[in-house]
C-alpha cells in the first residue's frame, strides 16, 4: 500500500525529481527469491562484540523462535548451547559463516590437521583459544554416536539456513546488506518484506533474527539521536498463540 500511494504521488513530480525519493527506500525481501538480497548474516560483528558475543546471538535467537528445543531435544540445552558458541567463536574467527557449521562438526580432525584451529588462534589468541580448546579436548575425543547425538538438534535448526540456496544468500553471507546507522543518517525507509518465506518455523526465525539485528543498533543509539520508527505490518497475525501456547514473537 505504501508504494502503491508513493508511486501515485510521484506521478505528480518531474522525473528528474523522482529519483531523489526513490533512493530514500529501501526494499528487502528477505525471502531472497526475487533475485536479490539484502544479507542479515548470522556471524557478523555489530559494533565492538566479542567472538562469543556474535556467536550468541544465533543460539539465543534459536531458542527464542523454538522453545520447545530446551526441553525436547535429546541433549540439554546447557551442552548444545556450549557447541553452538564455541562453533560459532570458531567460525567467526575465521571469517565464514554457518553454511561451515556442518563441515566444522563432522570433519573436525581435518580442521584440526590443516591448520585452521590455528589460524583462529593467531587472529584473536584470546577470544579464540576456549573454543579452540573445546574441540580438542572435549569434541574430538567423544565417540561418533555421542558426537551425533551432540550436533543433531543444532544442525537441525539451521538446516532451514543452509538448505536454500536463497536462504543462504540472506543468512550466510560475508557481508551485511543494511547498515542501521547509514540508514538513520540519510533518513532512509527500509521495507522489509518475509511474505516470501513459506515455512512458518523459517518465518518466525527472519522475523526475530532481523528484529534482534535491529534491536541491537537501537540499544546502541544514545538519547539524542534522532526518532526511529519501528513498524509491524500484521502484527495481530505474529502475536498470535501457537502450538504450544506461546509466541516468542510476541513476548519480545
């Protein structure tokens, strides 16, 4: 509706006009199935986080879109939660991303041989070494039905991230596509669009995992900074109950 009203008002100016207005909206679909993306990337840095800091963030948004894995899954949360951080502590040292995670879990000798645990070690010596550490001495010398049992509700809820090739290019990328502090400075509109996204687990998880990459730049403004405007389109619809009573969505 809004660009449906925005390009009726804009038939009103001169072209040369048009194009100011054009360049202050943003549109993603974060389904990344009209042939572009806008990357939100699960391991990226927002401002001055730690190793571990980033690598939390997946795991606290994973818990938060399937409440149910805490005290479903064949493992406690306390140790799938511990793999999921010190994965990521790795990963992100190293630059990549969650389409790694699986590579990581079952081939975690040959990262070891080849040198990249290493390598983690030379980029961040402190930052690095816990999660270095647990691969050897604690992942690596459990037997492979332990290890299966470990991994399995992890890669479960990321399977949804590595799976699609769209999905991959909004979630896994090297690099994020909006910067919120560019935004706020040009005074730009960002529309981001999930209507794409058909699996409703899949849904639930773009929407908190955007909204918490939001939330995190709105913690860091201070209280001069400009208004910023937060609109949810549907919201009845995302606060709705579900299955098990409760709506992560909503609670946040």
């Amino acid at each position: 509706y809004f660009l449906y009203k925005l390009v009726r008002i804009l038939s009103y100016l001169p072209t040369s006009e048009r194009e100011k207005v054009w360049e202050r909206i943003i549109f993603c679909d974060v389904s990344g199935q009209l042939g572009f993306a806008s990357p939100f990337p699960v391991y990226s840095r927002l401002g001055n986080e730690t190793l571990q800091q980033i690598a939390e963030r997946l795991l606290t948004v994973v818990q938060t879109s399937s409440p149910g894995l805490v005290t479903n899954a064949p493992v406690s949360w306390p140790s799938m939660h511990q793999l999921g951080v010190q994965a990521g502590t790795l990963l992100a040292s190293l630059g990549l991303q969650v389409t790694e995670l699986r590579d990581l879990l079952f081939n975690t000798l040959e990262w070891e041989q080849s040198g990249k645990f290493q390598e983690a070690l030379r980029r961040y010596p402190e930052d690095a070494s816990p999660a270095v550490s647990y691969f050897r001495d604690y992942y690596l010398p459990l037997s492979r039905s332990d290890k299966l049992r470990l991994v399995s509700p992890l890669l479960d809820h990321v399977f949804m991230l590595t799976s699609d090739k769209y999905l991959r290019a909004v979630f896994a990328a090297r690099t994020p596509g909006i910067n919120w502090s560019d935004i706020q400075a040009k005074g730009q509109t960002v529309i981001l669009d999930f209507s794409r996204i058909i699996a409703s687990e899949t849904k639930r998880f773009a929407l908190l995992w955007t909204f918490s990459n939001l939330f995190e730049f709105i913690k860091s403004r201070d209280r001069n900074s400009p208004p910023f405007g937060v609109i949810v389109d549907e919201f009845a619809a995302l606060a709705a109950k579900v299955t098990n009573g409760t709506n992560p969505l909503a609670t946040l």
